[in-house]
C-alpha cells in the first residue's frame, strides 16, 4: 500500500484531523477551564456552526470548511468520539463510489428530468437532516436523549463525508503548504481518478 492509496490519504487525513483536534483545545474551547464551563463552551460551539451550516448554501469558495472543521471538532468532544483511520477510509470510499454511481446515471437523470445532485448536495441533505434530529439546528427536537445523540454520530458521519465531497467540488486551488479545504481535495482527487467507472 503506497502513501497516496486510500489506506495513506486516510492515514494522512487522519493526522490532519488530530491536529484539528488539538488546535480546537488549545485555543477554541480553553476559553474555559475543564468542567462544566468548558461542556458549555463546547456546546455553544456545536450549536452555532451546526446553525451556520444547517442555514447555508453550499458554495465553490470553501466557506463552510472553518464551520465544518469546527463542528466536528466540537461534536467529536461533546460524544467523547475518535474518528480512527479506518473511519476516514470508509469515508472516502463512499465519497468515491457515490461520485462514480452519480456519473454513471446522469444520462438516465437527464433522460426523465430529475436533478439527483452533486456527492456534496447529497451529503449536505443528511448531514442538514442529521444536525435536526440532533437537536441542534433551530426546530424543537422530537427524540429523546439517547436518540438525539445517534443523530449527532450521524451527523459526524456524514460531516467527514460531505467535507470530503465538498472539498473535490470547490475551486480552490491548492498553491500553499497549508493543510486546509484544497489540501483535502489534493489527497482524495487522484483516488477518485484511480477507481474505473462503472457504466
């Protein structure tokens, strides 16, 4: 397994999601010390990107990469979760094959006039759906505890997903040694050209 194959670019997103993780800590949630202060803050920081981003549109500039990084951020530290390796492989690989199943149905979508949408439209919809039932967005939620804590793990699921779909779908290019939205999309593009399509 090389470096750039799916096993390596998750390794790498990975490490790159840790230090997300890290940078969060020391500087977004240490406003307040550990305890209870420190659980509110990380939950007003859930609140409010999961606000933006259950409000927003999706667009081609990377705007909703800080929101989104933060989100996950905060909802990883608020269910006590660890996104492992294996987690962001399964997240590219659904990426990848959902980008592919897309390619290959256009002319069947065109053919009866549906618009299905774009990996990062249709991942945004359950992410957008997630972030509801959780409780989270602005409507009253309507499961109980225990349930609402399932969609906030679904959210996160199909957070990792959309960041990765977004991230291919954006137009910026990568010229800096930064880590950041086009990073992402220079890691998972060249797996996306790997994978044959399937007609």
């Amino acid at each position: 397994m090389t470096a750039n194959g799916p096993k390596g670019v998750a390794v790498q997103l990975h490490d790159w999601f840790v230090s997300i993780l890290h940078l969060t800590e020391g500087s977004l949630f240490s406003v307040a010390p550990e305890g209870p202060h420190r659980d509110a803050v990380v939950l007003d920081t859930l609140r409010r990107n999961a606000r933006i981003l259950s409000r927003a549109e999706l667009d081609n500039d990377g705007k909703l990469y800080s929101p989104l990084c933060f989100f996950l951020a905060a909802a990883c530290r608020k269910l006590g979760a660890s996104l492992a390796v294996g987690h962001w492989r399964a997240a590219i690989n659904n990426v990848i094959d959902v980008q592919h199943q897309l390619v290959s149905t256009r002319d069947e979508s065109d053919a009866v006039g549906l618009d299905i949408g774009s990996p990062a439209v249709l991942f945004k919809r359950e992410f957008d759906e997630a972030i509801r039932q959780s409780g989270l967005a602005d409507i009253a939620p309507y499961l109980d505890k225990d349930d609402r804590e399932v969609a906030l793990g679904l959210a996160i699921n199909w957070g990792m997903r959309l960041l990765i779909a977004y991230a291919l779908e954006c137009s910026r290019p990568n010229g800096s040694d930064r880590k950041d939205l086009a990073w992402v999309a220079s890691m998972v593009r060249p797996l996306v050209a790997s994978v044959p399509r399937t007609a």
